[in-house]
C-alpha cells in the first residue's frame, strides 16, 4: 500500500474513534477500502469491513444517497450483484 493510502485510512480511522457518529467519514472509509483493494493492495477479508463501514453510515444517516453509493462500490467490488 502507498504511504497516501495509508494517510488516508489513518485519518479515517482517527476521525471514526474520535467520533463514531461521524458518518461521513464511516462511508469514506468503506469506499476508500474498496477503491485500494481493487488495486491489489489490500487483503480480501477487508471489503466485509468496508461493508460494515458503508452500513454504519447509512445507518447514522438513511436520507444521504452517497452513502448508498459507497455501499454499492463495495457490492460491486465483492461481485455481489
């Protein structure tokens, strides 16, 4: 994984603990999981964890459709049509 990309998941992570009901950065966390695994550079078993973290924020917030889209980013990197 790139120096970046990890930056970025550290910062994500960060924000996460230091507010869980943050659902912004829940759903950032998923899609960016996502978009590096499709590069090869994460292990398999994290796309269920970017699915939680897609499901976290749609549950923190259900009206925001971005939210639904970084979830479907995930579905689709998993193949689950």
């Amino acid at each position: 994984m790139f120096v970046n990309e990890k930056i970025i998941l550290k910062c994500l992570k960060d924000a996460i603990k230091s507010d869980p009901k943050y659902a912004d950065a829940w759903s950032a966390l998923g899609q960016i999981q996502a978009y590096v695994y499709s590069f090869g550079r994460l292990k398999d078993d994290t796309l269920e964890e970017a699915l939680a973290n897609t499901e976290k924020a749609i549950t923190l917030d259900p009206q925001n459709a971005r939210y639904y889209q970084s979830k479907a980013t995930v579905l689709q990197m998993q193949k689950n049509w």
